[in-house]
C-alpha cells in the first residue's frame, strides 16, 4: 500500500483523529506503531465487534499491532475484577479477542498481547507514576476519568490513579499511536498534554464511535443485559433480542442502524432481505447509505430491517458461539462470582 492508501484504511469510519499530521509523516517513513487496551471486567460482546473490524483495518494496512490486556486497570476501576479473577479473565479476554479478529478476517503476524502487569509494576514505570502524581491536580485526574472509570460520590485513590497509568502505557509501550473509543477522549487529551511534562512525546489518538444499546438510549454494556447482544447467546435469543430493540419506522436513531454501517457491510457486497411479494419482495442494497436512505424514507420497514440484522449477524455469531462452547470451563472460572 502507498502512505496515502494506509492512511485511508487507518483512519477509515473514525469519529475522531487528534494527530493527523504526524500519522502522515510517520507512515512516509515506516509503519504505525498502535495499541489498544481492554480492562478484563464483564464478558466481551458484539458491541466489541466493532473495534475490532478497526483493528483489522490496522493490520491490514501493515501496523504493529499491541492489545493491552489491562489486568492492573480492571483492578483499579472500582475494583471491577478481584484479584482472584483477574487471571481467568485476562485469558478469557486473549481468547475472545483472537476469536473475533480471525472472524472479521485480520491477518495476526502483527498482532501482540501485553498484560498490564508485565510492566506495570517495573521500578521505571513506577517512577514515572509518581512523577505525573507531582504534576497534576486530583481534579485534572478525575476529569480525565469522568466517561470510563466508575463515579462515585467518594472517589477511590485507585480510580483517580487510571488515567495516570493509561496515558504512561503508550511511552513505556513504545507506540506512536492510542486506538480507542471517543468516550476515551478526555483520557486521551490528558496524556497529550501531560506526558510531554516529563520528557515524552505525544502521541496520535484515534477515536472510533460508540455503538447504542439496542434500548432506547446508552451504548452496548456489560451491566446492562438487554441492551446488548452477548456471544453466548443462542440463535433463538439473538432474534428475540433483536427484535425487541428499540426501532420506529424512519427513525434514525436506534442501535441496529451503526451495526449495520460499522459491522455488517463492512464483509458484504449486498444486503438482501427477503419479503413476501405482498410486502415488496425481495430487496438489496449495495451500501450502507442506501440502506439508511430507504430506511429514513420508510421504504424499509423496521420489522425488514430486523430480519436483515437477524440473517447477516448470524455469520458472526455462531463462530463466536462455537469458540465459547469450547472455553465452558474457563469461563465458569472467570465469572463465577
């Protein structure tokens, strides 16, 4: 690929990219350097699906390629992992992650895990947390934290520790570049404007969109069950679910629709759903921007819309069901309490 066709895929369904000028110079030069990272706390589901169609952009276009599994994080956010648990769900995690990008067709030569704690507790690394602990306030912190950590009237130490560690990882992971979602953004400006504070370079921050929950508002979460579709679900629950989402004719603004732009015809050439001839017949679409243009004009019920999301998300389910049903005991283990 040229640099400028590099850069197209990286960038490629983004929100947001801070840094634009220097991921062009870099890929100039050589290939980029990213990470994203995971906390292990509740189950993966389809919501996850969607970075990691961006990750295989990233390796497509030739990036290296690091995933922090966050074990350190996952205990510091409101201790949403025991310590106890944090191994099972690091390997949970590794295991669902490498199921999910050989779904979507990633290439893995570049693709390396890193645990949180491989590195997160070396003399240099902590050094460094002391060092941005001298230089910023517990309000620069909590701020920073305010849309990932969990708020609570009385904050916890540990959750104001969060974004110090967070915005360290990209020096001591040797990266040029943070993958994340936009509501890592406040996160994401905090190691920007502090990192150079103690020697280090920015780095580039590139923001995917949040996908809604299937309710009526908020994104896919693990503490909501029903707005979100999980791996473990049978067929018969993911039809159930899907068709009790939340979803009016010609409204635009339900969680089906960013699945059908930012997963499903990210792997199709047509979208077909069929109907009776009395309703229309079967019908096709080539992009996503026909599909929401015939759905804005009430071309596209939202019952046909839900029969189409129904058949296509299938193709990434069941692998996801299988790969599952092989780890039953690791999973038992990884959340059993």
């Amino acid at each position: 690929m040229t640099p400028k066709e590099k850069y197209d895929l990286i960038t490629k369904d983004l929100q947001e990219v801070v840094g634009e000028d220097e991921l062009k110079e870099i890929l100039t030069k050589r290939n980029l350097k990213v990470y994203l990272g995971a906390a292990p706390t509740g189950k993966p589901h389809f919501g996850h699906f969607i970075p990691m169609m961006k990750l295989a952009d990233f390796l497509k276009a030739g990036c290296e390629v690091k995933f922090l599994l966050a074990d350190l994080h996952a205990y510091l956010d409101n201790m949403k992992s025991n310590w106890e648990l944090l191994e099972k769900r690091t390997k949970f995690y590794e295991v669902v992650i490498k199921g999910m990008l050989e779904v979507v067709g990633a290439p893995l030569d570049k693709l390396e895990f890193v645990r949180g704690t491989e590195f997160q507790l070396t003399e240099r690394y902590n050094l460094d947390v002391y060092k941005l602990s001298a230089l910023v306030t517990t309000k620069d912190t909590q701020k920073a934290g305010a849309e990932v950590v969990k708020q609570v009237a009385s904050p916890l130490m540990s959750g104001l520790l969060y974004p110090i560690l967070q915005s360290l990882d990209e020096e001591h992971l040797e990266v040029d570049a943070q993958f994340g979602g936009v509501d890592q953004r406040k996160i994401f400006m905090f190691a920007r404007e502090n990192l150079p504070k103690i020697g280090y370079k920015k780095r580039i921050h590139l923001m995917s969109p949040l996908i809604p929950g299937l309710g009526k508002s908020g994104k896919m979460s693990s503490s909501e069950p029903s707005s979100k579709i999980d791996f473990d679900d049978t067929e018969k629950q993911l039809k159930k679910k899907i068709n009790k989402a939340y979803c009016e004719d010609g409204n635009l603004e339900t969680g089906l629709l960013p699945l059908c732009k930012y997963l499903l015809f990210r792997d199709l050439e047509e979208f077909i759903i069929d109907r009776p001839e009395e309703y229309g017949g079967t019908i096709k679409f080539e992009t996503y921007e026909e599909l929401e243009k015939a759905f804005e004009e009430k071309k596209l019920s939202s019952i046909d819309l839900k029969a189409g999301v129904i058949k296509y998300l299938e193709k990434y389910a069941k692998p996801m069901r299988d790969l599952l049903d092989k780890h039953k005991e690791l999973i038992k283990e990884a959340y059993s309490n």
